[in-house]
C-alpha cells in the first residue's frame, strides 16, 4: 500500500515541479529552483547513521523583491526529498544500532515576512518502509560502485512502512553585524515523523545568497540556494550551529528499546561560489549522537552544483 501512495504522490508532485499550477498561473509565476545533496561518503566516508539523502525545492509566487511577502501563501514552495539511515555495519548491524530505514518527503511549505520574523510554515507527508524502494535502490547502486551493501536481513529488519504527517516552522532574523557579514538567529519546530524543537544559528560572510530565498535542508540544517541572484558573483563562506531537544522520532522506536540523547547538535561551514556561467555549494556537518548507544557522532558532506549553457 505505501508503494501506491508514495508512487501516485511523488507523481503529483513531479508534475507540479514541471510546471506551475494552472489555476494560479496568471497570478504566480516560477521564481526558482533549488536542490542539495547530503552523504557521509563526501565527509568521514564511512556509510553509516545518516548516510544520505536528497532535497529538492521549486517555488512560485507573484514576485521577488529581495526578501519573503508579508502574505502568507502568496510565495510557496513544494518540496520533495529523501533519505536513508543505516547503521554502523550495513551487513551485520550490532546489536542496539540503529535500524534501517528509508523515507520520502513530499510537502508544501510558504515564507512570509511576519512581526519582522522571517518565516517559514508547511507540512509533509513522510513516507516510510520497504515500500519507498531506497533500500533496493541503494543495494544496486552499492553494488554497482563495488561497496558494502545493505544485507536482506538488514533490509527485513528496518522501520515499518507508513505515512508520517509533519507540520514544519522556522522563525529567523537576519542582523548585519558588518559589511558583508551576517548573522541570523534562528528557531525551529517540527511535530510528526520527528518530534523536536530547535535553537540555533547561521552566520555568512560574503555577498553571494544575499536578498535570496534559501531554505534549510532537514538534516544538516545547511540553507541552500532557492531564488538565486545570479548578477552577485564571487564567494560566501558560512558558519552554523543548533542544539535541538526531540521528544520522539519514527527513526528510532521507543517500542524496540532506542533512547533518545538528552539533545541533538550540529555543527556545520560551507562555501557558496556563483561565477558568470556556473554556481557550487560544499559543506560539511557534524552531527552528534542521537540515540544513547550510537558510540560518536558523524561527518557529512553536502553538494550542488549549477551549469548554465
């Protein structure tokens, strides 16, 4: 069943990405277009915990002027993405490791301007299970680069199938703290496939990203690239870092004996390059433990590249 309505979602959504929605096209219009990719093997290489996943973001709204409208709902954004967790040994987990497990996303989400807040406020539908096919895709791929692959009884043992409803909001303000440096602070929220909330901060140096719309990606918290200024070229180096307390995740069942960490940090840099006819992203994350037996933390690296022709 949950390949069916992963299948006929992720279909919906493809053909919303393709194309803006009729009954809005005389008032929005697409207005950009944005993506990220996360894997530990472009940080500590080691194929493990939160080993991979992938975001994609397209927006439409009436126009951008540099920062988010005052209405909420005029600029929306659908967004898609999708991950893998896995533990330590993909082929003989430990015993207490973390389980496998696959998940899709699909959401909608819009940004406003509210009380001087930059604002963020959507839902997804987290699709869980050997139904999403990301075990069998990774078992190919691996098999394919000639490294470890997941086990069947790995496979067998991960997260049960279904649909996790997610409510999703971020409050930030953006300071200028000198020329060229910025600073925003920044509050997070999240109820459904993972429970939690979220303090933290990003802070840039450069003018690349600057009066663009960048959304955060869910699990190195690194903001990319959405509505891009291509006219400001050059380089932007970032720091971030947040501290979240999660009171419950589907990833880590209480009913099969996983305990939460008391919190959940991350620490992260990345440099944004846009040139004339080309754009790149790297950065790097770590992300401490999340489950009392998970022995250290990770490094994961994160990726985008952008052509023109």
């Amino acid at each position: 069943m949950v390949r069916h309505v992963a299948g006929a979602v992720l279909a919906c959504a493809v053909s919303l990405l393709l194309s803006a929605p009729a009954a809005d096209a005389a008032e929005r219009q697409s207005l950009g277009f944005g993506r990220l990719l996360s894997n530990d093997y472009f940080g500590d290489g080691k194929d493990r915990w939160r080993t991979g996943s992938w975001t994609l973001s397209k927006v439409w709204g009436s126009e951008w002027n540099g920062q988010a409208p005052s209405t909420f709902g005029d600029l929306i954004e659908l967004r898609i993405s999708s991950e893998i967790l896995a533990p330590d040994n993909i082929n003989r987990p430990a015993a207490g490791d973390r389980p496998y497990a696959g998940a899709l996303s699909v959401g909608a989400h819009t940004h406003f301007q509210w009380q001087g807040l930059e604002t963020a406020l959507g839902a997804d539908l987290v699709m869980t299970g050997s139904g999403t096919g990301l075990g069998s895709f990774q078992r190919a791929v691996h098999k394919v680069l000639g490294v470890r692959i997941p086990s069947h009884d790995t496979l067998d043992r991960q997260i049960d199938g279904g649909i996790h409803p997610t409510l999703v909001g971020e409050l930030g303000r953006t300071l200028s703290l000198a020329p060229g440096v910025q600073a925003r602070p920044f509050l997070e929220g999240r109820a459904g496939a993972e429970t939690l909330v979220r303090a933290g901060v990003d802070i840039t140096f450069g003018t690349v990203g600057t009066a663009e719309l960048l959304v955060r990606e869910s699990v190195t918290g690194h903001r990319y690239r959405v509505i891009a200024d291509d006219a400001v070229t050059g380089f932007t180096f970032l720091l971030g870092a947040d501290i979240a307390q999660v009171s419950d995740s589907i990833f880590l069942p209480e009913d099969r004996g996983y305990e939460l960490t008391n919190s959940r940090d991350r620490l992260r840099a990345g440099l944004h390059w846009q040139g004339h006819r080309a754009a790149a992203f790297y950065g790097v994350t770590y992300l401490g433990e999340e489950f009392e037996a998970q022995k250290e933390g990770q490094f994961v690296g994160s990726i985008r590249i952008d052509l023109s022709f």
